[in-house]
C-alpha cells in the first residue's frame, strides 16, 4: 500500500506515527520513506535532495532544529513581534 502513497504523505504518516516528541533526522526519515516506497533509485543523494525539497515546500512539516523535522501541527505559529516606534522621527507634512 505504502508504495501507492506520495512521499510527503508517507512522510507525514511516519512523523504522525512517531509523535510529538520524536521529531526525525531528515535523512533517517527519507530512508525510511525510500525503504517503505520499495523504490529504487541511482543516485541516493539525488533521491534524498529530491524527497527533502518536497517535505521543505509543504507547509504540514516544520524544520525543528539540527536537521530534525516534525509536523506543523506540534508547534505553535510563531507571533511577530511588533515594531517599536519610540524612537521613530514623526515625518513632517506640509
């Protein structure tokens, strides 16, 4: 069945199945997505730079830190924080 399923998808099942508190090395998690696709490919670096551009293009997964990726849903939106214009100069209007 896994082989019939997009990466991305098998992607976010894996972290899905891991959980919030087991983000994943990239690599080891797009070994386990070559594994589990049953696919074969030349070049592993290609396929690695392949599958990599594709989970960092879909916003459902987050890049926690160290090369470790987990899913969106974990982690809060990040807040902006808002501009201090305390020390702005008002502009002039004539």
């Amino acid at each position: 069945m896994e082989e019939n399923i997009s990466e991305v998808d098998l992607a976010y099942q894996i972290l899905s199945e891991a959980g919030k508190d087991n983000p994943i090395y990239f690599k080891t998690l797009i070994r386990e997505i070559i594994a589990k696709k049953n696919k074969t490919f030349r070049n592993e670096a290609a396929a690695i730079s392949e599958i990599y551009t594709m989970i960092n293009m879909d916003s459902r997964f987050q890049h926690v830190k160290d090369g470790q990726w987990g899913l969106s849903d974990w982690y809060p939106p990040e807040t902006k924080r808002p501009r201090s214009t305390a020390n702005k100069t008002p502009v002039k209007t004539t």
